[in-house]
C-alpha cells in the first residue's frame, strides 16, 4: 500500500550509560538513562518482521489472498507483545432519549459522528427516557427496513407512542478541538464536531449504504461516482448548490471541484497523519511528498466546475469506502490563502508558523468557512462547543436540531451528570460501575425501565508498552523512577518475554467489569487488533503454504489460525479473555528476570509507571485495578506506579496528545484505541508500520 522505508537493526544499543562528569575516588560513577535516538533500530527490534509481511501482503492485487496475508501478519503482531487488544466501543448499559439507528451507519470512517439527521425526543411527562421494550421493537423495525422491508420511520414511531421530537441536543466532552481545519487533523476529538460542520464527496445513510453527499448520483447507476474501464480514475459529477458559509452565515462562494483539490493539496501539505491514507493509493500522492512529483503531476483533477476526479495508482475494489473520511474533505482555496495559508510542503510549512496564519484556528470560528450542516458558534475548552444550523445548507430540510451542544465534564462528578441527564439537560448516559451510576439507576427504579446496552463496534482499545521512553515529567504528572530504574524498566520492555507476562498477566474481564459491572464484562472484550468480523473471504482462498480458508471464512478466524501456528495459545475473537494466563505469565517473568540478570540488567522489580487522572472516579478506579490486577499476578517482578495528573490537560499531553513517541510519559498506556477509516485490514494494520500513527505509542516515530 504505502511506499514504506524497511530497516535493517543497527549494533548500537538501544539504551546507553552515560558517565556525568570526570570519575572520582571512592564515589560510584554516576548513570544517567538515555533514550535511543535511533528510532528506526528500536522499531526494527521490536516490529521489523511485522514491518515485512505487511508490506508483502499490500502488493497483492487479489482481495482474498491479501486478506489471508494480511491475517498472517496481525498473527505476528499480536506476537511481538507491544500491545494488547483490550476493549471495543459500547457493551455497557446506558439510558437515552436518541433513537436507535438514525445516525450514519457504518463500520469505519467518521460519518457515525454526524448528527444532523440523528432523532431525539423530548423528557416524556410519564416516561423519562425510551424504554428497553421500545428501544428493542425500533431496533427491529430498523433490521427490517435495512433487509428491504418497510422504509424505518423513527419519528412516527416515537409520536405515536406520545413523545415529542427534540429539537436541541446536547452532550458532554472532556478533550475539546485542537483546530477547525479539518484536513489538518487525524484525532477524535477534532474530527467529531467538525464533521457536522463540512460535508464531503459522500456519505453512509441510517441503513448502511453509501449515498452520494457534494456527488451527485446517477439515475441510471444510482451510484455517486463512474469508474473508468481500467479501474484506476473516478469521476464524480457536483451538486451545484452546496455553498461555503462563513461563520456569521453569509455565503461565501459556492463548492466547487477545485475545493475538492485544494483540501487534498493541504492535506498532503500539512501531513497530520492522513497523508498516510492516501499514499501509494493516489497517483504520485507519495512522490509529491518526497519531491519526487510536481503537485500537477498528482491525481486529483477539477475536470470543470463540478467534475472532479481521482486517479489511482492501481485498481483498488473498496477505495469508495475510503470517501468519507476527512483526507477528502473539500476546502476553499481563496479563504484559506486569505487566512495566511500557502500550497506547497515547503511553503505551507514556512507560512504556517507565522503569526500571520491563522486558517482554522480553534480560538475564533471566522478563521474557517462551512458547507456542512452547521456552523460553530463557542468552542471553549473546559466550557462548552456550540453548533447552529447553516442555512444555506443543501440538505437543511432534513436537519433535526436548531443547536448541538457539548459541555465539559471532567468526569469528576457523575452523579451530578446524572441528575442532569435525568432532568433533560443531555440526551442519554452511560451507567457505570466504577462512577456509581449502574447502583444510583438500580436503586431509583430507571435501569429497569430504561436500561439498554449499547452496542460494541469496530474501534478497538489497546494496552501498549513504551520499549523508548523519553519524557518523565509532564506538568503536574512527575515519575519517582530514579536514574537506575529507569534504565532497568526500558531493559525489560525491551524484553518479549517481559512483555509477553505483562499480556498474559492482564486479566481483562476483571478489569472491564471495573466499568460495565460483571454481567457485561466480557460482551466489550476484543483480542485482536482488526474487528474479527471485519471481513470475510469470498472464495475459498489458500495462503503461500498451502494451507486453505473456505470461502466466507471471517477475518478473525483466519487470524485465530495464524496465532495458533506460532504457538500463542490465545483466543482472538470477541466475548472472551482470550489472553489470561496466571501460569504463562509467571513462567514469562521468570525467564525474563533470568535473561535480564544474566545481562546484569534485574535490579529488582521492574517499575512501571501508569498515568491517570484521579478526578475523575472511572479513571481513579480503572488505575488501582490495574496495579492490582497486574501485581496480583506478577508482584514478585513488578510494580505498577501511578502517577497521578492534576488536570485533564496534563493527562492527556502523557498519552492520547502527546505530539511523538518521545513524549509519552508512561511506561503502560491502555488510554488509546483505533477505529476503522475505509474498508480494508490495512486501516489497522498501517498504524503499527514504519512510522504509523499508532507507533509513538511504543516511544517510537
């Protein structure tokens, strides 16, 4: 897929002792721990033949036997024991007043965050939220429809019960945006607002299906898009409505194709980790960015107006999936330049650190223009983000919500949540164990009337292990590891054996039930780093050994066959512990610990530093099961430090913000996760390849 650098490991070590100042008599030299610079050496050490086999199995032009190849590598993945799968979204009980399904429905991409036509109801008189009885029969008519049945009507079905559609929602957020521009970022908490606010190419309905949005559809073929004889170009006609606003709502200009080229310029440009989507995938998209291309020479056309076109590299069978996800979003060149912006890797990354650029930055909505659904009035960290509609909307008809709120909450008082989401303040909550809000609805009679769980999705949480960790201190979050120990813990992460206890010392269903209660604990479970239901092959498929997969043999069963050739010993699908192992993690520690003192490098229990934030009582749980779930297992190897953050702020720069892999400050992060963008193993599997996103988690890139 991507046109990726492969390694081969240098001799130099990955930690070194540096002597502080002349040696003196009678005085042991001092040590100091070292981060290995050599980023490239590290990750070869710890992922250099997952690095191979993943860009082996890219190359393959037949979808089947790259599905098999890529299985063969998250197997080898999963067995370097640099992460481990935790959680999936959803699996626990909630309360709400949003009706099931009326969101985009879709296993990747960030549609599933657009909110415009999603459906809610006002606080009943006699009925607070809708009921389990009503939720499940909405939900059927929902699988229904989605099978060919009737069309699914949510709103007649709610008034006929005597609700009254809502038209405000709110909700709560503890990470505000860190930027308007959409393009210019691959994180969650941006792209979850800001989705409302520009529209693409296109877009998933209720029912799963991919619909055109700014694309127009064609009568003949209904489809958003044609495609050329040889497969490698794709035309798409444009609306000729769709406008940009700016955030007073005052038309700007109309959406043109040429939007569609400067988004995918600036996106290139400004490589905030959606470059990696499209290299290799869209012609000279790569040798743009390496100079090896003029931006003329790369795929993407304004044939007219409202003609655009992509040419790719190859054929690629699920590249429409790709389509909704922020690399293709669109955006007006004349205001972006107006704004201080420039097109070119070179110059935007000389005007873009002047003072002088100020294109979607967070502080003020003007510095963006808008042809999504809404427009944003205050976003205010720590306070609350606003949304109204756009009236120049093309599809305003069909928008639900006169505002969309989201107010901060620190998670530092979930009982006062709770009061609010009761009194019709928000829309909906989660009823945890760790919060108290599980008991507090149990005791007040709601879970029963009300309760649902929610449903589990494709993103997948993981547990990872930092092998070059370079930050100790940030703001309030300080590690107590001295210089030794330091030195000591990055030898035994370094370890597979080390790591290899951790895993299996990781009970997940004791941890999990922390959260969701027992009943639930293993409905969230995923053990591996795909969805095991991703995909399926279509034709009975054999791999380079021979060996054959029946046609309509699932993802995750291929993988389950690869991790049982290299003797792992663990179940991958979902709904089961499938790494736990008391006994394996011991015999792992123990030989690790031998390894290590062999080498002179066991200087007693390995110290582990995990951060939290202890505001809030999930997270302050969450941490203390871990210690003790860890410990409980393998105390006489490790101990698990907390390390308490001060503000969400300083929890967040540790781990989920932390700009590199030398700036995570922690030794085990299970703070983070992925989700799918397009329809394809190698959305996953890219993130741990030679400079992935996903990699900085291990202190690498």
């Amino acid at each position: 897929m991507k046109n990726r650098k492969l390694f081969v490991l240098a001799a130099t070590a990955l930690v070194s002792l540096a002597a502080c100042g002349p040696e003196k008599e009678d005085k042991p030299e001092e040590v100091k721990y070292v981060r290995n610079a050599d980023e490239d050496a590290v990750y070869q050490s710890i992922l250099g033949d997952y690095a191979e086999m993943v860009e082996a199995a890219g190359k393959i032009k037949d979808d089947n036997q790259r599905f098999v190849a890529y299985a063969e590598a998250e197997a080898k993945l999963l067995d370097s024991a640099v992460i481990v799968p935790t959680t999936t979204q959803g699996g626990n009980y909630a309360m709400t007043r949003v009706a099931p399904r009326t969101i985009p429905y879709a296993k990747w991409g960030n549609d599933e965050d657009r909110l415009a036509k999603m459906v809610a109801v006002k606080k009943h008189a006699t009925k607070e939220f809708i009921s389990s009885e009503e939720r499940a029969e909405m939900i059927s008519k929902w699988e229904a429809a989605r099978a060919g049945g009737d069309a699914y009507d949510p709103k007649a079905y709610l008034t006929g019960k005597g609700y009254e559609i809502a038209d405000t929602y709110a909700t709560t957020y503890t990470t505000a945006p860190a930027t308007l521009d959409i393009v210019n970022t691959s994180e969650q908490a941006d792209t979850e607002v800001l989705v409302n606010c520009v529209n693409g190419l296109l877009q998933y309905d209720n029912l799963g299906q991919l619909r055109g949005d700014i694309a127009v559809e064609d009568p003949e073929t209904h489809l958003p898009y044609s495609v050329s004889a040889d497969g490698k170009t794709y035309t798409f006609k444009l609306r000729e409505d769709a406008k940009w606003v700016t955030a007073d709502k005052t038309e700007y200009a109309s959406v043109v194709a040429d939007d569609f080229v400067a988004g995918f310029q600036h996106m290139l440009d400004a490589a905030a980790g959606l470059e990696f989507l499209v290299q290799g995938v869209v012609k000279n998209a790569d040798e743009y960015l390496n100079g090896e291309a003029t931006w003329d020479q790369v795929g993407v056309k304004a044939v007219d107006a409202h003609t655009f076109t992509i040419e790719l590299c190859e054929p690629e069978s699920f590249f429409p999936t790709r389509l909704t996800y922020s690399c293709f979003m669109p955006m007006n060149r004349q205001f972006f330049l107006s704004k201080g912006g420039a097109f070119g890797v070179e110059e935007f990354a000389a005007e873009s650190a002047k003072d002088s650029y100020v294109y979607g930055n967070v502080a003020d909505a003007s510095n963006m223009v808008y042809n999504g659904a809404y427009v944003p009035g205050n976003i205010v960290e720590k306070s609350e983000i606003s949304l109204t509609p756009n009236p120049s909307y093309h599809d305003k008809d069909n928008v639900n919500f006169t505002s969309l709120k989201w107010v901060y909450d620190a998670g530092d008082n979930p009982t006062g949540l709770y009061d609010a989401v009761v009194a019709g303040t928000y829309a909906g909550v989660g009823l945890g164990v760790a919060s108290g809000l599980l008991k507090k609805a149990q005791e007040d009679g709601r879970f029963a009337k009300y309760n649902y769980v929610t449903d589990t999705t494709t993103t997948t949480y993981l547990c990872a292990f930092n092998v070059n960790r370079g930050t100790f201190e940030t703001g309030s979050v300080v590690s107590t590891q001295t210089e030794v120990e330091k030195i000591a813990t990055n030898k035994a992460m370094n370890n597979i054996k080390f790591r290899k206890a951790l895993i299996h010392a990781f009970n997940q269903e004791s941890y999990n039930a922390i959260s969701v209660g027992p009943e639930l604990a293993k409905m969230s479970l995923r053990n591996m780093y795909t969805h095991p239901e991703f995909l399926s092959v279509s034709a009975a498929t054999a791999d380079a050994k021979g060996h054959s997969f029946p046609a309509g043999t699932q993802y995750g069963d291929m993988v389950q066959y690869y991790t049982d050739q290299l003797n792992m010993g663990i179940d991958v699908h979902d709904g089961v512990d499938g790494w736990f192992n008391a006994t394996k993690a011991k015999q792992f520690a123990a030989e690790a610990k031998a390894e290590l003192e062999a080498a002179g490098d066991w200087k007693g229990k390995v110290k582990l530093d995990v951060t939290y934030y202890s505001a809030s009582a999930s997270q302050l749980a969450n941490a203390n099961g871990f210690k003790r779930i860890i410990e409980e297992t393998l105390g006489d190897y490790v101990e698990v430090k907390l390390n308490d953050a001060a503000t969400t702020a300083d929890f967040y720069a540790c781990g989920y913000r932390a700009s590199s892999g030398e700036a995570g400050n922690y030794d085990i992060f299970y703070g983070s996760g992925w989700g799918p963008d397009f329809g394809d193993p190698i959305t996953y599997l890219d993130t741990f390849a030679p400079y992935g996103y996903m990699c900085k988690l291990n202190g690498v890139y």
